[in-house]
C-alpha cells in the first residue's frame, strides 16, 4: 500500500476515488430503481454526465467575468507599481 501511495500522485488517488465513487453510486441508484422496464445505465449515465458538464459550464461561465475584473485590477495596480519604482530610481 504505501509504495502505490508513493507511485501515484495524490490528485490522481483522489480523481479515481471520485470517479469509482460515482459509478458505483449510480449502480446503486440503477438497483434500487422499481419497475419491470429495463433501464438503459449508458444512457442514463450519458444525461447525467451531460448535465454534470452544463452545471459547471454555467458556473464557470458566471465566475469568469468577476475573476477577470479582480484579476485586471490586480495586474493594473501591479504594472502602475513597476512603471513609477522605474521613475523613482
């Protein structure tokens, strides 16, 4: 266990922890569907992805503007710094 711990970098332990955990959950939630139709799991899986994908699509979308503002300002006041230190010298 701790040389595999020592192979793979922690971000990747914790993508393929995410990524088991969420197909085993849908596994899950696909068991305990009631009925006597069959249950297509690609397409299901396929919707659910799609809308996990339009979620953060829609978020980062709303954050860009706001993160693009403070982010000027922040080099604006950066680059005014720089150019009168060049002037006091």
């Amino acid at each position: 266990m701790k040389k595999w711990r020592k192979a793979v970098p922690g971000i990747v332990r914790r993508l393929a922890l995410a990524a088991v955990l969420s197909i085993l959950l849908s596994i899950a939630a696909f068991a305990s569907e009631t009925g006597g139709g069959q249950v297509d799991v690609s397409a299901e899986m396929l919707s659910s992805f799609q809308s996990t994908a339009d979620t953060m699509i829609k978020t980062i979308m709303a954050t860009v503007p706001i993160v693009m503002s403070v982010m000027s300002a922040f080099l604006c006041v950066r680059f005014g710094i720089n150019f009168f230190k060049r002037f006091a010298k």
